[in-house]
C-alpha cells in the first residue's frame, strides 16, 4: 500500500487487492461462495467510507463508519479461511492484505472511538 496516511487511498487500494484476489479463487462451490462473499465485504468499506464523508450529522458518521468496520472483520475471517483453505495457489500470499486489514479495522475503530469523544463535547 502506497501512502499509509490517505485512508482514501488506501481503501481504495484495499478494493483492488480484494478483487485481485476474489479472480484467483477457484471456480468451485466454496471458491464462488467465497469470492462473492469477500467481493460485498471487501469493496464495501471504501464505499461506505465515501459515503461516511458526506455524512449528515457526526452520528450519522459513526453509524457509517461501524457499518465499515464491520465488513472489514468479515472480510478479514473470509481471507482468513482463504488462507487456511489454501484455496489460492501456493505462490499467492495473503499476508500483506491480512495486514492491511488488521491496520485499516484498527484506524476505523480508533476513528469511532474519536468520533464519539468529540460528540460528546
């Protein structure tokens, strides 16, 4: 990932990791299952981040960013499973987009948390 300061940027980069990796998956049952779960879950909080953005009031910003940070850590099981399944070919690592997620659900929870605060003064 390129700037690591530009959540933007970087949900969008996480976008297309995701759909990298959702053309990889096998074209079997648990390949499909898996490929159109992680599409929805993956490509969703860039989405809902830009949609948080133009939100109307600061609880409408956290309701949108909960709903972010939810499809991240379902995302983050589905690559996990991936993983475990070994459902990629061995030369297809999904280290480095475990890591970002892990790092992208720590920015949005720590966003929350922020947001919250600052409702409250």
């Amino acid at each position: 990932m390129q700037n690591k300061f530009d959540l933007e940027d970087r949900l969008i980069e996480y976008t297309v990791s995701i759909a990298t990796i959702t053309e990889l998956l096998p074209h079997n049952r648990i390949g499909i299952y898996l490929s159109d779960q992680l599409t929805r879950s993956g490509m969703s909080p860039a989405l809902t981040y830009g949609e948080a953005q133009g939100a109307e009031s600061r609880a409408d910003f956290i309701h949108k960013m909960k709903v972010a940070l939810k499809e991240l850590r379902e995302s983050l099981i589905s690559l996990k499973i991936i993983d475990r399944h070994k459902l990629l070919k061995e030369n297809c690592s999904l280290s480095k987009v475990i890591d970002e997620t892990n790092q992208l659900i720590s920015i949005f929870v720590k966003s929350i948390q922020t947001a919250k605060n600052n409702k409250y003064k």
